[in-house]
C-alpha cells in the first residue's frame, strides 16, 4: 500500500459499480494537487459497472474498507443475493472477490484518523442520521452519534453508508465526517422501516480533509458528470429505475 498523507487527504465513499463517476472524481482529486485517497467501501454493487470499477481500483492500492454491499458480494450464494448484488456478481471475476475479502472492515490511517463504513460496531447502522417510525431519514442526536464514538481516540472518524455528505463536530473537539457517494446519490432501503436516502444532485460526491493549526477542515466537492452510459448499463441489466437516481439524485 502507498504512503498515506494524513495532513490532507481525498475521502471517497460508495462508488457502487459507477465507474464513470469514479472517473471524474479522480480526475478532481488529482486536479487538487491530492495525492492521498482512503476509500469507505460499497464498491462494486450495482447495475453498472463492476468489473470496470474494480479494475480502476484495484490497481490505485488506495487504503479501503470492506462495506456491508462487499461484504455480502464477496460472502452471499449466487441465488441469495439482494439485485444489486448479483447484478454485480455476474460481472466480476474470482480475483475481485478475492480482493474485496482482504478489505478490513476498518482502518487507522494515523494516529489521529480512523475509519469505517457505517459505524465502528456495524457496516448497516447509519452514524450520523436516523430513520423515524415514518421513514423520514434526519440527523441523529448528538449524543447518540458520540456514544458509537466511545473509546476511539481519533481527531477525525470517517464514515459512508448513507450516502449523505455530513460532518458533526463532538463536544471533545473529535470530528464525524461522511463524504457522501460517488455513485449513488440515492436510494430506497426497507430497514429499520421503509425509506429512501436523496442527495438531491446527481453530481458525484467526495470530501477532502486537511489537519490545520486550528483543527480539521474538512469540504466537499460535487462533480459533475455525464451519467448517460451508466445509466443505458443499468437499463439494459433490467434496472431502468436507476435512471431517475443517477441523473438527479432523488428516487423519483
């Protein structure tokens, strides 16, 4: 694995198979004179494409960890899997499954940086957001977010999963950030009840950290792409739905 710049650094999150919009994140960061990218998982499920997708990552050695969709693709039968899963299954190879058990399901890029996909306990809990008995998805209370935060000593704890571009300051200074996705802005999930997840843009999302005299100042970018391909992949894999998701952001 490369050398890893934790002064400043590109945050990345739920690429979801969208190789397309990882491309143009990429070409931002690298316009950003970044050199550094940790990667928060979900990368590969979706009806887009997979093998594409892994075949850019594989190759960049970025840090990453293991996402619930990775965990499920690398470890659920053919005949068990969620849609997007296996529309993802049926386009990998052995060596991307290989490759995504290997992920560790979190990571400590310094002393003062740790990260995960969801939450240091789950890769299916959302951290900074909760979903009410009526399925609106909101900002979780404070102490709640903090209480999941119990015993890791970080500066900056990095999480994805819900797609949402957020970041909390706890009352100790430590500081949550969610760089929002790539991929996927947004989505319908029927756990803990039915409810859909909107960025509300369907420009590709990441966050760049940079550790400052004063603390860490994070700032997230949305780039813009053009969807059009991924979405005529996810039409064809029978997913025409997608198409309303990845051109604006919102599920309908």
């Amino acid at each position: 694995m490369k050398t890893f710049d934790s002064s400043r650094f590109a945050v990345i999150a739920d690429i979801h198979g969208n190789s397309d919009a990882l491309k143009a994140v990429l070409r931002d960061i690298a316009d950003q004179g970044i050199a550094s990218i940790v990667n928060l998982g979900d990368h590969l499920s979706g009806p887009m494409a997979a093998r594409e997708t892994a075949d850019i990552l594989m190759p960049l050695d970025m840090p990453s960890v293991r996402g619930n969709h990775d965990r499920w693709l690398a470890a659920t039968a053919r005949e068990d899997m969620h849609p997007v899963d296996g529309a993802a299954f049926d386009q990998i190879e052995a060596r991307h499954l290989d490759w995504l058990r290997r992920l560790p399901p979190e990571l400590w890029l310094s002393g003062d940086v740790f990260a995960c996909h969801g939450t240091p306990e789950s890769d299916t809990t959302y951290w900074l957001e909760t979903v009410s008995p009526e399925g609106d998805v909101v900002a979780r209370p404070r102490d709640e977010v903090a209480a999941a935060a119990a015993g890791i000593e970080a500066g900056l704890l990095l999480c994805g999963h819900t797609h949402l571009p957020r970041r909390m300051d706890l009352p100790d200074g430590r500081v949550i950030l969610n760089p929002g996705s790539v991929g996927c802005p947004a989505y319908v999930d029927d756990l803990p009840v039915p409810h859909m997840v909107q960025a509300g843009t369907g420009a590709a999302c990441y966050a760049v950290a940079e550790r400052t005299g004063a603390g860490w100042q994070t700032s997230f970018r949305h780039v813009p792409y053009d969807p059009g391909r991924m979405i005529e992949l996810a039409r064809a894999g029978g997913h025409a739905h997608w198409e309303t998701r990845l051109a604006t952001g919102w599920v309908a």
